[in-house]
C-alpha cells in the first residue's frame, strides 16, 4: 500500500532517542525516506538497517553530551520508563529529556523541531467526557503528572515543540484484546477507552516531524472512543466466536484510566489522514494478516 502523503516525515538528520519499537518502525521509515537517521540506546544492537546506533543513557549528561551528533534537524523522544512508579516516570521523561535538552541547547545550532511521546494520561477526566488539545489536565496520577512535567521541557525550547498525546497502541505484537476473546474471558463494560493502531502511531508521527505542520499538543487517537466491551465485540464477530461475557466494572484488565472520549480534530485538520479510522478497520487487517 502506497504511503499517503501526511506520513512523509522530516528529512535532514534525524535523532531518535529511545528507539525501541515505535522508534524504530519509525526511522526505518523516515531512512527509506532519504533522512539520515540515528537511534539512541543504552543497547542500540540489531538496529534495523537505515539507523546509525548510538550507545547512550539518557541518565547520564555527560556520556550523552559525547554521543549525541550535532547538525540535527529533528529529534523525536519514545521513550519507556524502566518501571512503572513515579521514580521511573521521572526518570525516563523528566529527568532525561531534560539532559537530552541541555546536551541540544549546547550545540552550535538547535535542532527546528522535537517531538515527544506522550499519552491520554494527562487528562484526569473520569466521566465519559470529550476531551481534546485544550481540555484541562489534571492527572490523578504520577504518570500523567511527569508526562506533563516532560511535555513542558519538549515545548519550551528553541525548537518547535510537540507533544503527542497517545491513546491505547495496539497493532502488530499488541493483541492483547484478541487474546483476551480467544479465551472467553470477560470484557469490562461502561467506560470509554481511546486507541489507535501502531501504524498510524509511526504515521501520525513522521507527520507531527515535517517543519510545515504547526507545532503544539495533538491528541493522537482514531475516530472511534469505545468501551472494552464495544471493541471486543467487534473482535469476536471478526474471529467468528460467541460474545465475551460481561464483568464487573474493573474486571477487564483496565489500569484506573477513567473514562472519556479523545477528539482528534486537530491531527486530522493538521494534514494527517488515517490508515485504520477506526478499531473496526484495524483489528480486521489484525485478524486477516494484513497489519
């Protein structure tokens, strides 16, 4: 299938620091592009061929000052905390993006653009609200609160900033929902989830990195905010198998993320079209072999 002309990405010399999965869908794409492209990691081994690995913890500013290449032109940062509590939160998205940042205002010149991954963590809404760019953030919890706390590090430079605010990624290797119908188990009802597919995370974001889309908060989520029970539903009649019981509220393996409902009005009019509007077209090219 052709790329559509939103997800051609920067070109010039591009960092992406954390390159794990999403980073390095994502800058094999930008390389097959014509960027040159350069993957940070404590172990940047096996890389996809197209990115230049570099060996650095964004922990320590001083290895990182020696690793990372001047004449940047776009940084993206992926990142995953080492544990899930407030100390790794901070230490992954506040902490190292604030030593990656120093390291990027040092150079004789500052990269145009860096673009964070973030998530719908942010909002702190509970009941089944809309939510978009300019709604209020007031997370309950330490995720959402350092993610903010990085979110403002990303757009307070000398760069255009972006914040790309991500709902639930599923896709290839993420199937949890798939494997969750297949053993019958039940699915939680009543509260509203937002996703969207690992391709157009990778696509969404190749967009979010071209200098002539405006930098700020998107809020990257697809076309249809649905409760657990909606979306398995549509698994199960896809698989061919019975409906999933209903649970309890909290039986579905959902992680106190409240409920509400994302808008991505602005990606959209920003120039970003979707590969899988919605679930229905994503877990269908799941189940068929075809994403």
């Amino acid at each position: 299938m052709a790329e559509e002309p939103s997800d051609l990405g920067p070109r010039g010399r591009v960092l992406i620091a954390g390159c794990g999965r999403i980073g390095q869908a994502l800058g094999s794409r930008l390389a097959a592009g014509g960027a040159e492209v350069f993957g940070l990691r404590r172990q940047p081994e096996g890389l996809p061929e197209g990115i230049t690995p570099i060996a650095a913890d964004l922990e320590n500013p001083a290895k990182l000052a020696e690793a990372v290449p001047t004449g940047l032109d776009t940084v993206y940062y992926i990142v995953t905390p080492g544990s899930y509590d407030d100390d790794g939160y901070r230490r992954a998205f506040v902490d190292g993006l604030h030593n990656l940042a120093g390291v990027l205002r040092r150079h004789p010149a500052a990269p145009r653009r860096l673009v964070f991954v973030s998530s719908t963590a942010v909002y702190g809404q509970q009941a089944d609200e809309w939510i978009d760019e300019d709604s209020p953030t007031e997370p309950g919890r330490f995720s959402g609160q350092r993610l903010l706390e990085a979110e403002a590090i990303a757009l307070a430079g000398p760069w255009a900033g972006v914040a790309a605010r991500y709902g639930g990624i599923y896709g290839s290797g993420r199937d949890f929902l798939i494997r969750k119908v297949e053993a019958g188990e039940p699915c939680q009802e009543g509260q509203y989830t937002n996703r969207i597919h690992s391709e157009d995370v990778v696509g969404s974001l190749a967009h979010l990195g071209r200098d002539d889309v405006p930098g700020g908060v998107y809020l990257g989520v697809d076309d249809a905010p649905s409760t657990q029970c909606e979306v398995m539903d549509g698994i199960a009649e896809l698989l061919g198998v019975p409906q999933p019981p209903r649970g309890e509220p909290g039986s579905g393996g959902m992680r106190g993320v409240g409920s509400k409902r994302g808008s991505n009005r602005k990606l959209k009019a920003s120039g970003y079209r979707f590969r899988y509007p919605t679930f229905r077209e994503g877990y269908a090219a799941l189940i068929g072999g075809g994403a």
